[in-house]
C-alpha cells in the first residue's frame, strides 16, 4: 500500500478559496460582478494535490541486556588441582595491576620443598653418572675398597638408625610406666578421699536425722563426697588415656623399629651384592647403569615440573581483577585471583532468541549504561551457538524474567575500551544497529 501524504497548503488554499467564494456572490450579487475567476483560480493546476514519495520505515534495532567482560572471559587463577591445602607464600601482584603473558603471580609454600626435591634429583643423577662411569671404566682395586668401604658405612648408619630407635622405644616405656604409676597412685590418694567423704556423708546423714546439724551442713559435707568421686571417674579416664595413648605410641615406635630393621638387612645385602659384582664388568651392568641414569634423568625432570607447579603464572596479557587469596591463606575453591585482557573489551548481550536472526556478524552495537557518560561503540563479532535462560534482568516492575536468549559478543572499539577497562561485569543495554 502507497501511502500519500496531502500537502497542508492545498488544504489551506481550499478553505481559503471557500471563503473567498462565498464572500465574492454576496459581492458578485450585490455589485455585478462574477465569481467565475475566483472558480479558475481554485481549479487552477497550483491548488491540484501532489503525491508525495513513500517513506520506507527504518528497521527496528535489536536491544538486549548485557554484560562488560575482558576479551577472552575472566580467568581464575588457582592451585594445580594435584595439590589440596596449599597455601600461599607469597603474592606478587595487586588487584589492577598489569601483569604479562607468563609472569608469576603468586608462589605458593611448597617451593622450598619442591627445591629440595630437585636438588635431591640432581644429586641421583650424579650418583647415578658417577656409578656408571664405574662399571664402564672396570673394576679395580680401589674401587673394590671404596665399595666396602661404602657398605661398611650403610650398615654403621643404619645400625645406628637402630640404636636410636630402640633408645626411643625404652624412653617411651619407662615413661608410660612413670606416667601409669603417678596417676595410679593420684587414684588410690582420691579413692581414700572418697571413702572419707562417704564416711562423713554418711555420718551428717544421721546427725541430721537426730536433729544435731542443719540440712545445710549436711548437704555441704554430702556434696565433698560427689566431688570426690568426680575427681576420681576424672583421674581413671586420665589412668585409662595414658595406656591407650602410650600403647599407641609404643606399637608405632616398634613398627618403626621393624621397618628400619628390615631396611638394614635388605640394604646390607644390596651393598655386599655389589661389593661381590663390582670387579665383574659384564654387559648387563653397563645396560643396568645406563638404566639407573636414564632414571634419575626422569626424576629431575619430574622434578622441575613439581616446581613450576609452586609459580602461578598469567597465561595471558592483562590485568589483575580481583584477589581472593592472601599469603598465608589456604587456596580454596574460589581460587587464588581473577585475570582478564582488559586492554580489549566485550559487551556480552543477551538477545531474545525471537530477535537473533536479525542479528549479524559486523553489525555495530551502542552500549549504555547510568554510570557511563555518553555511549560506547562496539561491532559484533561472534554469535552464540546455544539458547538459554536469561541470566541478566531488568531492575523494571512487569519485565520478563523468563525470556530464552542468545549470547552475542560485541568487541568494544579501543577508545571504549579505555573508558570501561575497570568496570568488568557491569550491566549495560546494547542496542544493535540492523541494516535493512
């Protein structure tokens, strides 16, 4: 359908025109004169209408609600998953402060051991080289005295690993057997307290029957009585306590005596095994030497890897949003700080699904919000692949809480960006320009 609009001045040169002609054949009546000019002129081709062009209508923008995110999302930084109840050592960052693709962000406190672990590899490597130079370079008789030397030495440490431990478990027995006797004598010294409380109890009972004290003086010496006998349940559960603990620790320094035993013998037997092989070159050692190498190769390698694992590093450029671990802290599940590209940012929109076909890559985007002055310009350039439920609302009474929408990204132009890099998860309103 054509729509045509009428122009106003034909309109105003119609009403015109009839008031003129009514007023010239009052005139035309009274003087003579005709009206016929005043009818040319109303029929003349200037008071004719003109059709107008049609106007084609804009097409309607798409509006939606969003979010300001970092290019990329916000990353939360942690502990490796393999590492429960770490803490922190150190944090080497602050919230907004710009952090590069690799740097260490947080150390965490078990650097110190995961460094010793390291040196310990290396030290295995040496070792490890040191024996296989051995075998390749053959047996001589040096080498033959350092190896019993060696196990000489072994089996003196371990021994003495032994000693200590059997002293250890002497130590706890004595003072188990010091500790039961103490408290069993605190035992017999509060049951003849009890015995005595009773006795006077027991007593003030039938002194009181027959009139002699008040009931106050009896139930003063009555309540000595179940005192007493709370002090002495007390003392027995104290009696009971130190057996259970001491047995506990008894059985444990006996299991460690065991362990530390067995070791010695099969560490003995090991060092007289190579003290009998060592003058022996034979292929086998040199393929089981080259072996032990390779191994403690590995181990240092694992090593290393176990102490990167005490850096938290940035995977990318950008900036530190926000920390939620301090030093001295136990990571939990919120992590240990957020990290987003702040130097680019994105409007997140939530677009009606209804209203997603209209929407397309390289369309450009205004975004609003009341704590920004003036507007932000963006273009889209990424279109979700999913519908869900909305999860960003509006704050007006009788607005739909209920909507399926889409995720569109718009990538802020650099100077927007600049504007809104400290603001990540402001709610904003993106209007998405729709070419027709």
């Amino acid at each position: 359908m054509t729509v045509r609009f009428v122009p106003q001045t034909f309109l105003h040169r119609r009403a015109m025109a009839a008031v003129v002609i009514a007023i010239a054949i009052i005139v035309g009546f009274a003087a003579g004169q005709s009206v016929k000019p005043l009818l040319q002129w109303l029929n003349s081709p200037e008071t004719e209408s003109v059709p107008s062009q049609a106007i084609a209508p804009q097409p309607r923008p798409v509006t939606a609600l969003g979010r300001l995110v970092p290019q990329g999302e916000v990353l939360r930084l942690s502990a490796p998953v393999s590492v429960e109840g770490v803490r922190i050592d150190r944090l080497t960052v602050e919230a907004g402060d710009a952090v590069s693709a690799g740097e260490v962000v947080a150390v965490l406190d078990n650097l110190k051991r995961r460094t010793a672990d390291l040196q310990l590899a290396k030290a295995r490597v040496e070792a490890a080289r040191s024996r296989r130079a051995q075998v390749e370079a053959g047996a001589k008789t040096g080498e033959i005295e350092a190896q019993a030397a060696r196990f000489e030495r072994v089996r003196a440490e371990l021994e003495g690993q032994i000693t200590s431990q059997q002293a250890r478990l002497a130590e706890l027995e004595a003072r188990r057997r010091g500790e039961l006797a103490e408290q069993t004598a605190t035992i017999d010294r509060i049951e003849a307290e009890v015995r005595y409380a009773e006795t006077e109890c027991r007593r003030y009972n039938a002194l009181y029957s027959d009139g002699a004290v008040s009931a106050s003086d009896r139930d003063r010496l009555c309540l000595n009585a179940d005192t007493a006998r709370d002090r002495l349940s007390e003392a027995v559960a104290t009696r009971d306590r130190i057996l259970t603990t001491g047995d506990a620790e008894i059985r444990q320094a006996n299991a460690e005596l065991d362990r530390t035993t067995t070791t010695l013998q099969r560490q003995i037997a090991e060092n007289r095994a190579e003290l009998n092989a060592v003058a022996e070159v034979r292929p086998v050692d040199l393929r089981t030497a080259e072996t032990e190498v390779r191994l403690a190769e590995a181990e240092v390698l694992q090593a290393e890897a176990d102490l990167e694992q005490s850096f938290v590093r940035s995977p990318v450029a950008g900036q530190v949003l926000e920390i939620h671990a301090r030093t001295g802290e136990v990571v939990g599940d919120a992590g240990i700080l957020d990290v987003g590209q702040t130097q680019t940012m994105e409007a997140i929109a939530e677009v009606y699904e209804t209203d997603i076909g209209r929407v397309k890559l390289g369309q450009t985007a205004t975004i609003t919000s009341p704590v920004l002055e003036g507007e932000l310009e963006g273009e889209v350039v990424r279109l979700g692949t999913q519908v869900s439920r909305q999860e960003i609302f509006s704050t007006q009474p009788g607005s739909d809480v209920d909507r399926r929408v889409v995720e569109v990204r718009i990538r802020l132009t650099p100077e927007a960006s600049d504007r809104v890099r400290d603001l990540t998860h402001l709610q904003v309103r993106i209007s998405i320009a729709v070419r027709g």
